[in-house]
C-alpha cells in the first residue's frame, strides 16, 4: 500500500474523519476481511470496492476482493433476479434457478480457502447470495449487501433469493425503505464516491475541453449529460424525450454514455434501443465506453452544465454523488437512493416524467446563478456525506458491533 494513503484522505475528508477511522480500526487490526461481488468491471459495486479494499488495508486490516465466474444463462438468471428485486417480475425457469444454484456451488469450492477462514465475508447483491450455504463450518460472520432498489420487489423473486439471504448473519441495505422481514440484524449504509479516483479526481480545464473536442461537442452549446449503463432502469429512453421537449426551444446537446459492465447481458439491447431512439440527431451523442474509461467519464460529467439520472429505480446512484461533487446540480429520477441525494431545489430537482425533468432543465439553463449555487450545494451535502470515508466508518462500526455480539435491529447513523 503506498504509504500516505490515509494521510491523502485526511487531506479532502478532514484529519478528524481519518482519525476516527484509526480509532475504530485499531480492534480490528489483522482482521481477515473478504468482499464478494459478481464483476471486476461496471457497475456502482466495483466501482466501491475498487477503493474500499486498499483504504481497509492502510487501516491495519487484511481485506481483500473475490469474483465468482459465472455463464451467460447464470448472468441471464441474475439479471431477471436483479429486476424482480427491482419491482419488474418475470417468471423464474427452473432450468434458470439450477444454473444459479450450480454456479454458485462451484464457486464455493473456487474460493473455499478465501471464505472459510475469513472473519467476516461481506457478499454484494443476489449473484452471490447463495454462497453461504455451502460454509457450514465457516468461521466467520457473514453479511448480505444489497446495493438495489427493493423498495417494492416482485414477491415470488424476493421469496425466492429470500431462503439464501436469511441464513447470514446481517445485511446492509442502502436506505430504510429497502429493509426487509429477516431473521438478523439489518443495518442501513448508503454507499459513496472516492474523492482520489481517477472518476473524481480534480481535472485541468485543458483536459474538460480535450474530452469536448474528441468526442465533437460544440463548447458554445449547453451540454446535459447521463451516465449510465444501458439499462431500462436508466430510462434512457426518457431522457432522450426530456431533451426533445428542450430542445424545441433551446439548442443543446446531450450525452448518453455507458459501458457494459460484465454481469449486464441486456446492455446490447437497450443500445440499440437508444440509438434508435437518438436517430440522425447531431446533438445526441451516445458513447458507449469501455470500463476504464474513468477519467473519460469525470471529464464528461465536469463538461457537463446539468447532470441527469432520470432512474426509474435506483438503489442509491454513485454517477448522482459524482456529478455534486463536481458542483453540478443533478435531476433525478423521484426513486430508492436518488432521493438522498438530490434534495428538492437544493441540490438539484426530482423528476417523474420527462416533462418534468425538460421543465428543470430549461429552468437551469435560463438561470445560471441558480444552477451555479445548487452546484456549489450539492459539493458540500456530497462532503458532508457520501465520501468513502463515512462508508468504511459505518463497515468498520459493524464488524465491532458484530463481533461484540449485537444481536439487535441496529442503525448506523451517518
Ligand atoms: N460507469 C462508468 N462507465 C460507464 C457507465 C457507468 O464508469 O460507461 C460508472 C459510473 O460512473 C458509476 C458506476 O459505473 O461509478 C455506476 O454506478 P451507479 O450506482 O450509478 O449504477 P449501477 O450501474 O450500479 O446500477
């Protein structure tokens, strides 16, 4: 780990932030911790975990990351899992169920070694759920992260990935909304950005307009910009109709940009759905971008006057953080985490309809002041809460509080 790591975080999160994270690692030293996600690459988890590992280890503890491999009817199951939790039922094949099943049987042979050992396994979202059931004698606590909205999941899904998730000994969910009935302690973290990835890291206005330039955007035209992996939760769609709205009175342009991320095997065609949808127009530019490209996306989202997530649902939205704390006012889709960040005329505009979202967006661009102070808002309420500081604060809390035994419905403030 390169020294001086903590002390770079103290320098943008504040030397009390950092201290009280020693404070709380200090018990913890030498503690075996293993994350386990379903891709290395796209996506809000990767994204987290990616930093998350070599901070837990500058604070003494022995943390690392595993992937479970799947297949395409695996990531095909799993995305059917992800959008029932997500409220859009489909029916479960059997066929489909088994393969889940297998692939996570086989996985638990690939990282026995790693899991059975570890003092505490924090396991993200459905794909590796059933893992735990194949660790009858393991030594550690094990802990369910749900990052997605499951606010209102289609019932027979959440019955389903239910039987797996009630075997853990807690589970973390990103808003109170999303807690569900389980026989364990449930904790509440919403998730958070790293101020010093290259995703958000300070970037040169000479490299803000190389980006413009590469991708042939007019510097004098306002510039709206969504994030996103081509997902139907998205709404990419509505965002391309809220344009449309503006643009019948204003000329602007907007930016639809995505990757794929490895576990996504709808991507391809929702694509094609927005490209579609975006047609012959010069002021649309769909970029789809491979999974590195952060700096790429940091240079876009700062290039951008308005940030859009227009999400139908949302278990918290990491591009909404990295937009406010590039000082850019967001509007959000009214749903799951968007709405702790996005605070009504404050730090940017809620939206249910594409109407609504044209209607923020020409109200912004026609009063800069509004959109430059609701940027400068949305900055601080991101420092003040969404850094990755105050997420490992809040895992580090839990694994105490595991360890000391607590046994009780605990939230963790934040
Ligand atoms: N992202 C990216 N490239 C893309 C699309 C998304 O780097 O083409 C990043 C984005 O900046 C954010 C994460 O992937 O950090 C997406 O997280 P979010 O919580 O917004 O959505 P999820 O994909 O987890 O539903």
């Amino acid at each position: 780990m390169t020294p001086g790591i903590l002390e770079s975080y103290a320098a943008v999160a504040g030397e009390d932030v950092v201290d009280h994270l020693r404070q709380l690692a200090a018990p913890l030293a030498g503690t075996r911790v293993v994350h386990v996600s379903s891709t290395r690459e796209g996506g809000g988890v990767a994204e987290i975990l990616r930093k998350l590992i070599p901070l837990t280890r500058a604070l003494g503890l022995e943390a690392s990351w595993e992937v479970i491999a799947g297949t395409p009817d695996f990531y095909r199951f799993t995305k059917s899992l992800h959008n029932g939790l997500q409220g859009k039922g489909v029916p479960l094949p059997q066929n489909l169920l088994r393969e889940y099943e297998n692939v996570n049987a086989e996985n638990a042979e690939t990282l026995r070694g790693a899991l059975n050992d570890a003092d505490f396994v924090f396991v993200h979202d459905p794909q590796p759920a059933a893992l735990l059931s194949h660790f009858p004698d393991r030594k550690g606590r094990w802990i369910w992260r749900c990052h997605i909205d499951v606010q209102r999941p289609h019932r027979p899904t959440w019955r389903y990935l239910r039987q797996w998730v009630a075997l853990y000994d807690a589970s973390i969910f990103s808003l109170p909304e999303f807690v569900q009935p389980l026989p364990h302690p449930q904790f509440l973290v919403p998730p958070s950005i790293d101020p010093l990835s290259e995703k958000n890291i300070e970037l040169s206005p000479e490299e803000v307009a190389d980006v413009r330039t590469r991708f042939g955007l007019n510097p004098e035209l306002p510039l709206v910009v969504q994030v996103s992996r081509f997902d139907r939760f998205k709404d990419p769609l509505g965002v391309i109709a809220a344009y449309r709205l503006v643009k019948r009175h204003t000329r602007l342009q907007l930016v639809l940009a995505g990757g794929g991320a490895t576990d996504d095997p709808e991507g391809d065609a929702v694509l094609t759905e927005v490209r579609d949808a975006a047609q012959d127009d010069p002021d649309i530019h769909v970029l789809l971008l491979p999974p590195d490209a952060h700096r790429t996306v940091n240079a876009l989202q700062r290039a951008a006057d308005i940030v859009l997530q227009k999400s139908l649902r949302e278990g918290f939205g990491l591009t909404v953080a990295e937009a406010m704390w590039k000082g850019k006012p967001v509007i959000g889709g009214d749903t799951g985490g968007i709405r702790l960040q996005v605070i009504q005329h404050y730090t940017g505009f809620l939206v249910r309809t594409p109407e609504g979202a044209a209607l923020r967006m020409r109200y912004l661009l026609h009063r800069r002041d509004v959109l430059e102070s609701m940027g400068e808002r949305a900055r601080r309420f991101v420092w003040e809460n969404f850094l990755i500081t105050r997420h490992l604060r809040e895992y580090l809390a839990i694994m105490l509080g595991l360890r000391a035994g607590q046994t009780e419905w605990i939230e963790v403030g934040w």
